[in-house]
C-alpha cells in the first residue's frame, strides 16, 4: 500500500542525514553552512538537522524577503531562527531588483498592490485548467510572450538568493545547503541556478509529506508545520495552488510511478484518477532537463 510505503523511520533518517552532513563538511572542508530562511517548512527542517550537525553558531541563516513576499515571511523566517539559536543576517532585496528593472517590467507594475493582487492572482489562477497553467508551460521554452515575462520576473529572484548564498559561503569558507525535496525535484517546482543550486540537498530524497512527518520529529514548530507551502515569490501563489494538485497526493503518485505501477492501481491508491496520474507523469518528463544541469554531447572517438 503506497500510503504506508511513503512512511520513514524518522530516528533513521535524521541519523543518515545527519551523517551525510558531517562527511560532506569534512569532504568539502568547509568550516559551517549557510542556508536560505524562508520560514517555509523544509528550510525549518534543515535548520533542526543543521543543529544536530554543526555548532550553532557555524549556521548562518540568511533572510531575503523582497516586496512580493508573504507580510509573515520576515517574521516567520526569524521565528525559525530564535527557535533554533542560530546565527542569521537579513538582506533586503528590493534595491537590487529594482536596479536591475524588475518592478517596472509589467509583471511587477500589475503586482504593485500586494493585497490585491494576491486575491486576483488566487482567483484567476483556480479557474486555469490543469494542462495550460503556467508552471507547466515554464518547464520548456514558450511562444506566449507574457508567460515568458512572468518566468523572468520570478526566476531572478530566486537567483539572486543563490547570489548571495555563494556570496557569505565562500567568505566564511561554508557549505551551501539547498533546501530543496524530492516532490519539487521531480515535477521541475524549482528554479535552474536558483534554488535549485548548492553544494549539497539533504532532503532531496524525502517527498514533501516526508519532510512534514520528519519535522514533527525534529521538533519544528507546529505553526511552521501548519503554514502553507508557498515559493514566496508571486501574492497569493502557494505551491498547491501553481501545482495544481496536493502534496499528499502527489507524493503517492509519484512514489506510484517509481515503483512502476500501473496508472489504475495507483489512480485508486492515492485517490484520483488517471488523468491526474497522467498529469504528473507529463510534469516528470517535461522537467527532465532540470534534473540534468547542464546537458553536454555525446563525443564519439572512432
């Protein structure tokens, strides 16, 4: 049954991750980590599982909220941070997305009124149909000229956090810790050299209702556990929402697919249908190149 095949041992695997950490601090000879605090759930995770590796004050949290983000971003990414006793920095970057032109293109001109926008977007963004939302025609190239504006005006921020990431990484001689999961891996819910880049991924193996039972575990606040996944980079976009399916069952459907079930069975295991199965196999093969950075030829030599 897939819904007791995607439970962990928790005490396991934050011991195997934990481990992992350690050898890959050694290995790089890195002297402490930095990772991005959004005040989302898998960046809480990492930070508990940080704690558990590496002395507090090793861990730099930095905080880059812009004028998109969640009124709570701020104040739930320094939650995180009190909570674990870690060391953190706050970077704003709105001044650099403004230099570069970002809320003057169109996309930002329409975003302007945060509260606004977040209800239009919410509402507009329901009534798309599965097959032509905007995540999914961002994971290859587009001919529609305002979806390739609206995959600009969002990508660069996440790219600019990476920026930074690497920036106080190598001034401090510390590994970049992605915070990345395999759900998101694995439909393309993630930015090519944004946050989808750093040294290493250690929950890039667990689907995302993985990293919620593994959080509980660890000991994340429950209000942290409780808050919508959201990539904080759009009002009103959660992750469910741009995906267009829940993470419960997404995750069983794609552990349906790597056990190489048929549609049917895992249709009736995760409790959808077909079509929908269909969906997230579309989402896995369209994001193929993602998962492959970057692609090179084969050379033959005779």
């Amino acid at each position: 049954m897939l819904k007791e095949d995607i439970l962990i041992d928790t005490k396991k695997v934050s011991e195997n991750i934990i481990n992992f950490i350690k050898d890959k601090l050694y290995s790089f000879k890195r002297d402490g980590v930095v990772l991005g605090i959004s005040g989302g759930i898998d960046s809480a995770c990492i930070t508990a599982l940080l704690t558990w590796t590496v002395d507090k004050d090793k861990i730099l949290g930095l905080i880059m909220p812009e004028r998109d983000s969640d009124d709570r971003t701020i104040e739930d990414a320094e939650f995180v941070v009190k909570n674990f006793g870690i060391t953190s920095k706050l970077i704003d970057l709105n001044s650099i997305l403004k230099s570069i032109g970002i809320y003057d293109s169109q996309p930002g001109r329409l975003l302007l009124h945060k509260s606004s926008a977040s209800k239009f977007i919410k509402a507009g963004y329901r009534l798309i149909p599965k097959g032509s939302n905007p995540f999914l025609g961002g994971l290859l190239g587009t001919e529609y000229t305002w979806m390739r504006q609206v995959h600009a005006y969002y990508r660069i921020k996440h790219r600019i956090r990476m920026v930074h990431l690497y920036y106080y990484a190598e001034q401090l001689n510390y590994l970049v810790v992605g915070t990345s999961n395999k759900s998101e891996d694995m439909v393309g819910f993630f930015v090519k050299y944004g946050d989808g880049a750093s040294d290493i991924m250690p929950i890039a193996n667990l689907y995302k209702t993985q990293v919620f039972e593994l959080s509980k575990y660890l000991g994340v606040p429950e209000n942290i556990i409780q808050k919508p996944p959201s990539p904080d980079i759009i009002p009103g976009i959660t992750d469910e929402l741009a995906l267009k399916i829940s993470y419960k069952t997404l995750d069983l459907i794609l552990l349906g697919i790597a056990k190489d079930m048929k549609e049917s069975e895992i249709a009736k295991e995760a409790g959808t249908n077909i079509k929908m199965v269909r969906y997230v196999k579309n989402l896995i093969e369209l994001s193929e190149h993602m998962r492959n950075l970057p692609e090179s030829p084969q050379i033959e030599n005779d």
